[in-house]
C-alpha cells in the first residue's frame, strides 16, 4: 500500500477492494457453511418477502386389487412462513492525514475489517436462530424484534409441535437437557426415532447428518471423541470395540451460539448442542445481495470541508425457518 498517493483515488479503490476482499474472504461463515440453511437467490426487483411451505406426501402406498384402480396418494399442505428481505451496513473514513501520512497499517486494518463486518452480521444473525430458538422472538443488537416462531406458531424447539394433518404432536427439545455424552446422544437419536412425524403423523425416516455445537472446549473435544474414537467412546482400552457413532455426524461448531444479541458471550449458553438434517432442513437464507464492498466514485467524491474518502459494506438477505422437525437441541444445563 506504500504506492498510494493522495490524488490517485482510481489506484486506492483497486487496493482497497482487494484489502476487503481478503477480510471478507477470512471472516467466519461457520453457519452460513454449516448445511444447516438451505440458500436461495432474491433477485433484483423480486419484492422484498418469499413465502417458504412445506408439502407432505402419505407415507405408504396401498393395497391394490386385481384390476382395481390405484388410490391417489393425499397431499397435505404444511405451515408456511413469510420472510422479509432487510439490509445491513457500515461505514469507514480514509483520511487525509492516514492516506499522506504513511498510516498504512490503519488503513490495512480498517479496510480488512471492513471486509468482515457484513458477513459476520449475517453468521450471527443465522446463529441466533437457533440461540433463541427456544423464544419466539428476541430483540437483536439494534432493538428490531426478530420473530424466530416458526409455522406452527410455536418457537423452534418445542414439546408440542403440531402437524397440519391430524391432532398429532412432537417434541425436538431433550428432557432434562443433558450436557453432550454417548448416553445423551443415544437419547437424543431415541427422541428423534419417537417424534419425527409427517403433516399426517405418520412417522418418517429422517437421516440427521449433523452434531452442532458451541465451540465450549469441553463440548467440542466431546463431540471429538464420540464421533472419531475408533473403540468404544467410554472405555478406550477395550480394542476391537466398534464405535457405532463413527461417521454417521459431521461436527459443526456454532462459535455464536452461546452468545447474547449484541454479539456478546453469554456463558449461560456454552453448552448447547444438537442434531439437524442437511437434507430436511426448513431453515432458508435468502439472499438479495451478496458482501459488497461501496467505494467512493471520483476524486470529488471525497469530503469537501474535511478531505475525507469514505468507504463501505452493504448487504441484503432475508432468515426464514419454517418447521421443526428437521433439527433437535439440548441446552445442556440440566433444566427441566
């Protein structure tokens, strides 16, 4: 960045682009990469909301007689749930004396951070959909209210889901909330196999994919050693033990999940976890504009009275989960 001049905005531009590019390029997408949200293209003049549902087929086919006609298989329509496109941004000053003054490793500094301030917004918004998954709403770090309710009227993780279909119910929330163990995670798959339910429920077959968690050490290095132990995950002397959960998860650690809505940690959090479906998953992003890095235009661009070159980050999207079905959590701290 030494080769900057004061009057060569064109060349500034160009560098400063690539200095975004690299803290945009190295912020943490841990939820946006997770498999947890399915993402979708907004398009440009599209309106500013989708409606996201689910459609439910019967389960099992049935009998036909010699010559008889087949039945036709039901479709139940499921809950729906409405997204609503917003935007975030941020805003930097290059001033005079940073860019005349060889203050080049501030520049660097804000230019990169400013890279990663859009793209940690989104991360921690995502995240925070399954943090107050246990409210219907929540007040984030600019006081908007957030509905996090899902179709059914109900928060994410509940004990009485319902279906469209029938008077049926389901739980996804773990008794008792158990910190991560072999045990709570065979109670864990036990709930799942009692309570995953179509809109007529029927029980599903529905493969979870995922073990999420918080980046709690303990919970982490838990999570670590059920999944890849090769002998059994309580005893590690008895060789020739097969670990039957090896390769049936891939870990996801959340590093905002245990955070409060300002982005802060919040303890009271650390030791949540959980298992999701990739492929079942009614968790959408949607996104209208993707990072982007806002550049002054011209060399008159800059502030009149103060010198100044102002630059930023803007980006769109939209956070939409429809059912629960789909994804299961324990807070791990023992409540009832």
């Amino acid at each position: 960045m030494a080769d900057l001049q004061i009057n060569n905005l064109s060349d500034f531009a160009k560098n400063a682009k690539i200095l975004w590019t690299k803290g945009k390029d190295s912020a943490s997408k841990a939820a946006r990469n997770s498999g947890l949200f399915k993402e979708v293209d907004i398009p440009m003049e599209s309106g500013n909301t989708r409606e996201f549902t689910e459609i439910d087929l019967e389960e099992y086919a049935d009998v036909k007689g010699e010559s008889d006609q087949a039945s036709h298989a039901r479709v139940q329509q499921g809950y729906t749930k409405v997204g609503k496109l917003y935007r975030v941004a941020k805003d930097i000053t290059i001033s005079y004396e940073m860019r005349t003054q060889g203050k080049y490793m501030e520049i660097k500094r804000k230019l990169t951070n400013l890279g990663k301030q859009t793209s940690n917004r989104m991360d921690l918004d995502m995240t925070h959909r399954i943090t107050y998954g246990n409210d219907t709403s929540y007040t984030d770090l600019n006081g908007r209210t957030i509905d996090t309710s899902i179709g059914d009227g109900k928060s994410l993780f509940d004990t009485g889901h319902t279906v469209k279909g029938g008077s049926d119910t389901f739980r996804n929330i773990l008794a008792n909330n158990p910190q991560l163990s072999t045990t709570s995670l065979e109670s864990m798959e036990q709930m799942r196999n009692n309570n995953t339910i179509n809109q007529f429920g029927e029980k599903m077959t529905m493969k979870a994919d995922i073990l999420f968690t918080t980046d709690d050490p303990n919970t982490v290095r838990t999570a670590r050693e059920i999944l890849r132990s090769s002998g059994s995950t309580e005893d590690y002397k008895n060789v020739g033990v097969e670990n039957t959960f090896q390769g049936n998860y891939r870990h996801v650690i959340l590093p905002r999940l245990a955070t409060d809505a300002s982005g802060k940690v919040d303890s009271n959090k650390e030791k949540y976890w959980g298992l999701a479906s990739s492929d079942m998953s009614t968790a959408y992003l949607g996104v209208h504009e993707e990072p982007r890095i806002k550049s002054p235009g011209s060399i008159d661009s800059k502030d009149f009275s103060n010198d100044d070159w102002k630059f930023g980050a803007r980006a769109g999207y939209m956070i939409v989960i429809v059912t629960g079905g789909w994804i299961s959590l324990s807070k791990g701290d023992a409540t009832t």
